[in-house]
C-alpha cells in the first residue's frame, strides 16, 4: 500500500516524456552463470570522476564474478534526458544516479525498484550498519518509510575564507564569522575602496543567485519551503522576506556581488574576496590554486543551525535482472561501507555517509590537512533537505528566477518578489494534483 501510493505523483509528465524523448539502447548482460555486468549511468567527471573510476577499478578487481560498467553522461541534465529516454524504450541500465525528483518519477512510472527489499534482504545491512549511516541520508531517500534509492554523492554548503585576508583587515586569522551579524560585519571590515571610485578592489565576499544559499538562511530563520501537510508553498512568509532581506544586504548592497557562474571563485582564489560560500566539494577544485592560508567553517547561524544537504543517489532500474540487481546491490554496500565512503570524501569531499568514516586514518589525515571541515561535515547531524515531491522542481525555477535573482539584481522588491514565485509554485503542485485527479489518481506524496 505504501508503494503503490507512491505512484499518484506526475504520472502524466512520465507519459509525456516517454513520447517526446528518442529511443536509446546499452548494453546488458545475460543471467548465463559467467561475469554480471552492471551498467551504471553517473555524471561524474574531472577530479571527482577519476576517483570514482578508481573505486570501480578496484570493486571489479576484488569482484571476480561483477563488472560494473561505468558511462559518465558529463552533465546531469543529459544523464536525466538519457534515463528517462531509455525508461521509455524499456531500455535503461543497470542502475543509476539520480536527484530526488527524477526518482518520484521513476518510482510511479514503476521503473525502479525499492533498495529497502535488498536493505532488509539476507545480503542486507545489519541493524548496526544502519544506524551508522547518518540519518537524514535515510530520511533523504524514503518516501513513505520506504527506502528506494541510496545515498551516493551528498555534499553539504560550507564557508571558505581568506585567512591571510582577515589578518591583514585586522579580523582574528582563526575566527570564522558564527552567526548573519559577524557575516555582515567581516564582510564590511574586509571590503576596500581604496581609490573612492566606488568599486571596492577587495570585497568582503561574492556569490551567485543560489536556492541553495537562501534554503539555508531559511531554515536558520526558522522557515520552510513547503507546508507539510498541505504542501502549499510557503517561503514567501516572514522568516523568507527576512532571509532574502539578509542576502541582499550580504550580496548585492556594496560588502558583496552576484556573479555569473563561478567567477566569484576565481575572485576568491586571486585574493579578491575575503569569504565565499560553496559546496564541500569545491576543495576539489579550489586545493593547490590559492596562495594564502584557507579557512573552512560551517555556515554562519541565524536564529539556529540549519543547512540542506545536496547532491544525488543511487536507483536500481527494474527492467534488470535479479542478479543483476543483486551485483548493483553489491557494489553500493561495498562503495558506502566504512572504508569506501572514507576514501570517497577524501577524494572528492563529499560527505562520508557513514559516521565510522570519521575516525577512519583516511579522514582524520585529511581534517589535519584542512581544519575545519569536520566541523563543516559536523553539520550533517541537524541537516534537512529540499522538497522530495516532482513538483518542487517548477518551485526551485521560480524561486531563483522571480524572486531570488530579481531581488539580487534590484529589479524587484522583496515581498513581491517571493509572493510571485509562491504563486506560481502553488499553481503549477495545484495544476499537478488535478491533473492526479482526472487521471483516477491519489495527491499524497
């Protein structure tokens, strides 16, 4: 009953992307006794895909009777066109990444199946290796208390800042801003505009219009995204006008700016800004490329501690044989096992999924290396996250485009500027809901 309630979510939008979407074919392996071979469609490229092939190379070498077979799609938004393409063809591999409003779609359509039965079978995880996993990674991937994906590459957004920077603007080297008033303040005691011309050659920190930077302040202020009964969007109330209010101020009124892409890290890495915020993962592609000593802090609070996590999971298609699922099973305990997921963060800096993973050799080297992100990964234990429902996607559009980037850029006041993007979010989850309800279809997610 649980699953089947699952599937009154966007049936009609899974139906629409089956006829517009173009056939494609992989490969797969036959149940004939000899190798399973496993395709697994990711996104993963650069440094982080190179550590990834080495943990596949090293499950296959240690895996005589498994081959996973690693495609790497380069962006997500091609590996989603291509998993939905090859769901309508009846065609899909393996297994997959997948965000969590790609895997509602794929859990109506009825084309992947619930980990749980694999989480809960005889090649399972005992009670104990679960309670190791940290809990808001259980709570990211269930959907009715059932567990259909996994966690795979989770990050969290943490604050990086110039620690040479904060010295010479008279800031203790060692003390990160803690809560949005230190933000404000550094930000204002780092910035210099030396020649008066009104455009500061240091500032105090940069940015980009980012759902995931006012979630955050939204949950620190107490707020929501959505209603959780109703569902009814709601980050255009007091505690969102207050956190945009915040961002603003921090990014666009002279201590800070907005910039395309991530051009406000190269600033940050040419000694530019003195604080920015980011992923965990953007060590990866920061390390070695700056010449002054780096901080790394979590976030700043406000009325409380709160972040959202980011970052997909891991789906198993039904198409697939049993022993199929049963080798991709495999690899994913293998890879978010202790000493896996430890090298995993290491290497890419993501999350660890498992909380043995802290006191490992493996991570403990790599706190000494950079201190502060344990306490970065520390905000794990009271992380939430966005919206798991297919509609939160239209929602997140709106959010970014008609208010956040509006209201950054001075072309829209705040509460309006929310209000709209609400309505139109409501519209498009009501527009859905009726759509469910002409079909024969539920509403619950």
């Amino acid at each position: 009953m649980r699953r089947a309630g699952l599937r009154d979510n966007l049936l009609a939008r899974v139906i629409t992307l089956a006829c517009l979407l173009v056939l494609v074919t992989c490969s797969r392996s036959t149940d004939d006794g000899g190798v399973v071979k496993v395709t697994f469609w990711h996104g993963m490229g650069g440094p982080l895909g190179r550590v990834l092939t080495s943990l596949i190379d090293e499950f296959n070498s240690t895996h005589p009777d498994i081959e996973i077979v690693s495609v790497s799609m380069g962006r997500y938004t091609a590996l989603s066109q291509k998993i939905m393409a090859a769901v309508a063809a009846g065609k899909p591999p393996v297994m997959a990444q997948a965000y969590e409003n790609w895997t509602v779609e794929l859990i109506i359509s009825g084309s992947i199946v619930p980990i749980e039965d694999f989480v809960r079978g005889p090649s399972g995880l005992s009670e104990e290796s679960l309670a190791d996993i940290l809990p808001v990674f259980i709570r990211n991937n269930q959907w009715d208390d059932v567990i259909w994906s996994f966690p795979f590459n989770k990050s969290v957004r943490t604050l990086f800042y110039n620690k040479d920077l904060f010295e010479r603007s008279g800031l203790d080297r060692d003390t990160p801003p803690r809560t949005w008033d230190d933000y404000i303040g550094f930000s204002r005691q780092i910035t210099r505009d030396d020649d008066g011309d009104g455009f500061p050659e240091i500032w105090g920190t940069a940015g980009q219009v980012n759902v995931w930077m006012f979630g955050n302040l939204l949950l620190q202020n107490g707020g929501q995204f959505l209603d959780p009964v109703s569902q009814e969007v709601i980050f255009n109330r007091r505690e969102g006008v207050e956190a945009l209010a915040f961002m603003k101020k921090l990014l666009a009124d002279s201590v800070g700016f907005i910039a395309a892409g991530y051009e406000y890290q190269n600033d940050f890495l040419a000694d530019k800004v003195g604080m920015m915020e980011g992923s965990t993962v953007s060590l990866a592609f920061i390390q070695g490329k700056y010449n002054f000593e780096l901080g790394v802090a979590p976030l700043p609070v406000g009325k409380t501690g709160g972040v959202t996590i980011a970052g997909t999971n891991v789906v198993i298609f039904s198409e697939s044989s049993k022993r199929e699922q049963e080798a991709a099973w495999e690899f994913i305990k293998w890879f978010t096992d202790t000493d896996q997921t430890a090298r995993w963060a290491a290497g890419t800096f993501y999350a660890p999924v498992r909380r043995s993973a802290f006191e490992t050799d493996t991570l403990m080297a790599r706190f000494e290396t950079f201190p502060g992100l344990r306490d970065a990964f520390d905000q794990l234990e009271y992380a939430s996250f966005e919206p798991k429902i297919a509609g939160w996607y239209a929602g997140r559009r709106y959010l970014a485009e008609r208010a956040i980037e509006a209201v950054l850029r001075g072309d829209a006041d705040i509460e309006e500027a929310l209000d709209r993007a609400a309505a139109k979010g409501n519209a498009e989850i009501g527009r859905l809901k009726r759509l469910q309800q002409k079909l024969g279809l539920g509403t619950s997610s």
